[in-house]
C-alpha cells in the first residue's frame, strides 16, 4: 500500500514539470495557503504567486518577497508591504488605500487602473512603474513626471 502511495505522490510531484502549460512558481503553496488564511505573512515567499482578486485588507506582508507576483484586482487596502520586494508584479486594478510601501522594491510594478489614496512610499524604489489610468491621491507617487 505504501509504494501506491509513493507512486502517487511521485506522481503528482512530476506533473508541474510534465504539464507544459502548466506554469512552474516559486512561491511557497504552504505560504500563499498562511496568507490567504491568515493575513499574516511577514517574510514569506510568494514571488510567481497567483494571488489575483485576493482579499488581503490589513495583510502583514513586511519583508515578502511578491517579485512576479500577478496581484491583479487584490484588495491590499491597509496592508503592510515594507521591504518587500514586488518588482515586475502585476497590480492591475489593484487596491492599495492607506498600504505602507516604506522601502519597498517597485521596478517595474504594473499599476494600470490601480486605486493607490494615501498609500506610504517613503524610501520606495520606483523605476519604471506603470501607473496608466491609475487613480493616486495623497501618495508619493506622481503620474506624467510632475
């Protein structure tokens, strides 16, 4: 019974490589798990992770690292991103009211159509930041070079 099992297993383990289309992430499933359960995933590896029209209001996500990350329509309002690292994630019409962003990484984040109201960028890097459409009032951020 047991090799039946390890053969499953061995299996299922192989089919992210095998399924072509399928894409392969670093993220940590246990920790996308902790996050979307929890709200709190300060330090976690999430980089590739899926997390698109997640609800992550007041999320503790200091010191994540989200880089590739496809967080397209999340809710972020009042989470807590310093340090993280989100470059080249995906923030299409994302939430971020009241988020803290202190030092963190956002080159070459995509924030189209983005809704960022007084969200904190103090010590952000910011290059090459896609804010088209994007609605920011009361942050660090500014559209057009002005």
């Amino acid at each position: 019974m047991q090799t039946r099992h390890f053969a499953v297993a061995a299996i299922l383990t192989m089919l992210p490589v095998l399924g072509g289309g399928l894409s392969v992430q670093a993220a940590d499933p246990g920790q996308v798990r902790q996050l979307l359960e929890t709200g709190m995933c300060q330090g976690c590896d999430l980089s590739g992770a899926d997390l698109s029209q997640a609800h992550l209001i007041g999320a503790d996500l200091r010191d994540a690292n989200l880089q590739g990350a496809n967080l397209t329509e999340a809710n972020l309002e009042g989470a807590d991103l310093t340090s993280a690292n989100l470059k080249n994630a995906d923030m299409t019409d994302a939430y971020l009211t009241n988020a803290s962003l202190n030092d963190t990484n956002l080159t070459n984040v995509n924030l189209t159509r983005a809704t960022v109201y007084y969200a904190d960028v103090a010590g952000a890097v910011m290059q090459d930041v896609n804010l088209t459409d994007a609605a920011v009032l009361g942050t660090g951020i500014s559209i057009g070079g002005e």
